[in-house]
C-alpha cells in the first residue's frame, strides 16, 4: 500500500479564509485598498513593531528594506551564507556588495565573531537571518552595528511569532523582513512584510513598493485628485487586497498553529535524544523557536544523502536548507564564491536534514517520520 505523501511544510486555508478572499472579491477594491493597510495594522498589533510596510514577496520585502536604507553601488552588506539566496540578491539588487560571514556550529546562525571581522569601511549593514525561526544574538549583532554606525536588518522569514529575550520578531532590528509563502506560518499565497520603527523608512517603502510614486491610488480617491508624483525609481511590489483579507484570516489562527509546531518540535526532540546518529540544532535558553523548519544534524554526509533519499522513497518530503549562497554559480562567477569561505555552512550543508513540520501534521505523521529516520539511519 502506497504512503500519503508528507510535505516538508504545507499551508493550511479554511472556508472561512475562503469567506475572508470572497468578500474582498465582492468589496471596491481590489488592490490599493482598505485591507492593506488593515493587514499592516495587524500584523503590527501582533508584532508590536511600529510600522509595517505589505509588499508581494519576502524577496520584496528584503529588497525595500535595502533601498530604505539608501545601500548602492560601493557600500558592502554582511550576512551568513545559510539562507535563502534572496538574502543575498537584494544586496546585489541595488549594486552593493554581499559579504558572507560564517555561521555558528551549534545553532547555523550568523556568528556575531565572524561578522566583526568582516567590517570594512565599505560595511553598510548586517542582516541576520533567523534560520529555522531561531532568532539570532541579536544584542550582540547590535553592539557591532552601534560602534561601526550600520544598519541592522533580521531577516525573519522563518521567525514570524518567535520571541528574542521576550521581544517578538518585528522589533529586534531596524528593519524585519517577513515571509508569507505558502509554507510560512501564514500565507498570502505569495506576500511579505516590513516592520519598522522609523516612520520616515516605511514612508519611502511603500513609495518603493508602488513605482517610486509618492501616493497610490486609493489616496489620490480620498482627496480627490489624479495628480502623483515618482521620486523614485521603484518597482511595482504591492500586495493585493484579496492576498492582505486572507492575510487577516490566516493570522488570527497563528497563536493555536504556533502552539503546535512547537507540539511537534518536542516529539521530534523526544525521538530523537538519544539518537548516536542524529541530532537536533540547539535552542538557546533566551529565544522561542518559531519552527519553521525543524533542521538535524546527521553525523555522516554519505547518511544524509542515504536519508534524504530514504524518506522520499517512502513519501516522506525531507529537504535541504540550503546550499551556502556564495557556492551558487552565479556568486562564483560574480562575486568570486569558492570552498572554505565559511566552512562551517559549508559542513553544515553536507549533514543537514529539513523534517516535515507544519500545523496540520498529527501525531501519527510525526511517528512515522521518526520511525523511517531510525529505520533509515539505522540501515546506513
């Protein structure tokens, strides 16, 4: 008999974020409308940042953030080499330069010690990544941004809901980015978020997310005017109404899906304890873990491989996360990316494995993901 298939991450919509996307259908506005700005308050009041900027990606959302800060050609911007490869893109979006700092052993986070000795007069600013939904050190990436006078930005499209030393995500940095892919803790279908809190920064975002123009058109209906102008060159990066209405409906559901990753985290510790094999990332004592991923450690590469393979075969989606940006072909051939820049992504990536974790997954998914990886490992 043929297994269901388990995703590594999987959204979850009901028929009332359906009810939610349906009235917006039938609303005025489709775009530019009242449920953006009502998202944005949303996802402020959850966060307590300040402002909050909705864009059409976390890519977006990155990308405003670096154009906020006014980065360009010649300023360079240091961040780990374990993420996403948008990460990095958005520095090269603007012509600056990205400078890969080493993460940790332990927890694959950027090491506040290797970003400090890459500071040039060049540095502009850091982004830290929270890998997994583990947030970073950030008091310490704050002291070396506070005596180098750089900007600090967390990328925390894994981190949505996780809390650094009882700060929520959103008010760990100067700028947050925020991710609502479909596998995010909640989703847009495609979407993302900037939380700030500097005004005059989420004044020239949303300028940025609608081509440089300084209102959108829904503003110029309130006053009653057609007249605009671009002080900018922008891009068209806006969020739909109907994406912030199932926005709306998916993040009042957060707290109870939060409450079960965690559920799942600590069925996967439990299993996986006294395992020789395989290990979990450590969580450190001052963060809570958002879960986005739940990423081990699997003692040897030719293992992990074995693994991966494994779980597929019996439908079980385990992933990888990620190739170190700096190995990409084109980080190679641009910016000069070669082997033992920063070996420990570099060995981090020859041993991990991403598990399924998602909100919907039950008890029973859980098990039969633990009992393929001791079947599996055990084999190897």
């Amino acid at each position: 008999m043929e297994c269901e298939h388990l995703p590594y991450g999987r959204h979850w919509i009901d028929e009332d974020d359906i009810r939610q996307v349906v009235d917006a259908l039938r609303s005025d506005w489709l775009t530019t409308g009242p449920a953006v700005e009502a998202f944005e308050r949303a996802v402020a009041d959850y966060t307590g940042a300040k402002h909050t900027v909705a864009v059409s990606s976390g890519t977006a959302a990155l990308h405003a953030a670096i154009f906020a800060l006014g980065i360009g050609p010649g300023d360079e911007v240091i961040l780990p080499p374990l993420t996403f490869a948008a990460t990095a893109n958005c520095v090269a979006f603007q012509g600056a330069t990205p400078v890969f700092a080493d993460v940790a052993h332990d927890t694959l986070l950027l090491d506040p010690e290797r970003v400090a000795e890459k500071v040039s007069p060049r540095t502009k600013a850091i982004i830290a990544v929270d890998y997994a939904g583990h947030p970073c050190d950030y008091d310490a990436l704050q002291k070396i941004a506070t005596r180098h006078r750089l900007a600090l930005v967390a990328d925390s499209a894994h981190a949505l809901g996780a809390t650094y030393k009882g700060r929520k995500a959103g008010t760990l940095a100067d700028l947050t980015t925020f991710s609502f892919h479909p596998v995010k803790h909640i989703t847009t279908g495609e979407g993302g978020m900037i939380a700030t809190g500097d005004a005059g920064m989420a004044r020239r975002m949303r300028s940025f997310r609608n081509h440089g123009i300084t209102t959108d058109h829904r503003e110029r209906a309130v006053v009653g005017t057609w007249c605009y102008e671009m002080t900018d060159l922008g891009y068209n990066y806006r969020l739909s109404d109907l994406q912030c209405a199932l926005g709306i409906s998916q993040l009042r559901k957060l707290p109870a899906w939060s409450i079960r990753r965690h559920e799942i985290a600590w069925q996967y510790d439990a299993a996986f304890r006294n395992n020789a094999r395989v290990r979990p990332l450590v969580v450190r004592n001052e963060v809570s873990h958002a879960y986005h991923l739940y990423v081990v450690w699997v003692n040897a590469a030719t293992a992990r491989d074995a693994l991966v393979s494994g779980l597929r075969a019996k439908g079980i989606e385990a992933n990888v996360h990620y190739i170190p940006v700096h190995l990409h072909p084109y980080y190679r051939q641009r910016w000069g990316g070669k082997p033992g820049l920063c070996p420990i992504a570099e060995e981090a990536y020859r041993h991990i494995v991403s598990l399924p974790i998602f909100p919907r997954m039950t008890d029973a998914d859980v098990l039969r993901v633990t009992t393929e990886v001791d079947e599996i490992c055990a084999a190897s």
